[in-house]
C-alpha cells in the first residue's frame, strides 16, 4: 500500500484462499470487514507466517470483544506489519472496481452488489506470507 490517498495496488492472484495484506486493509477501510472477524482475520494471517507481537494478542480475543478495542489491535497490527490504511473513499471505490471485476467474471450475481456497502460481503482470507 502506497501513501494514502493514492491508487491502491492491483489486486493480486491468490493462492490457497489468502490475499494480499493490502487488499484486506483496503477492505477494512471500506467497511467491508466486521470487526468481530477481524480476531479470525489476525488468525489467518498468523497461519500464513505473519508475526507482530499485536497480531497474535488480536488472533486470541473472542469475537464479541468491544469493536473499538478490536479495531484499534487491527490497526495497530496493520502498522506494524508496515501496511498503510487508504483514504476511506478510495479503498470504496477500489472495493466497486473488485465488485466489477467478479461481476464480469459471473463469480457475483448483479442483484447482490446493488448497493455500495455491499460490496463484498465475504470474510476477506489473509495473507499471503512475505
């Protein structure tokens, strides 16, 4: 992830179910991601051979922990990890140009992305390891 405010990167190929960091950060600032998933979130990404000290304290909270408790262990993760959060608007519109993009590969029914807060309603997989 560059400065924010900037284009987020390309979404990159998966492999084993995970994506990159970013693309789950961009998800995150786009409302896309509950916070009660993101304890599971941190557990996948600590799967995928993630480790910051913040990332495993959040992989072990329960997932009905206050959600302002769980953001900020996310956000911190995310920083340690080096990950910047895009602009709120950007990560929205980058989050329509996946929803376009799974749209015109048949992956998404269009009745399911009419509304722009629906935009991916799956749990975001993390990560690929470094």
């Amino acid at each position: 992830m560059g400065t924010a405010g900037t284009t987020p990167e390309a979404e990159a190929p998966t492999q084993r179910g995970l994506t990159i960091p970013g693309e789950v950060a961009c998800r995150y600032q786009a409302d896309e991601v509950r916070p009660e998933d993101l304890p599971m979130t941190a557990a996948d990404a600590l799967a995928a051979g993630f480790d910051t000290p913040t990332l495993c304290e959040l992989a072990g909270r329960p997932r009905d922990a206050g959600d302002h408790e769980i953001r900020s262990a996310f956000e911190q993760a995310l920083a340690e990890s080096g990950i910047e959060l895009p602009d709120r608007g950007l990560a929205r519109r980058h989050g329509l140009r996946r929803l376009a993009a799974r749209l015109v590969e048949g992956r998404r029914a269009a009745d399911r992305g009419a509304r722009p807060d629906s935009v991916c309603a799956d749990r975001p997989r993390l990560l690929t390891p470094p």
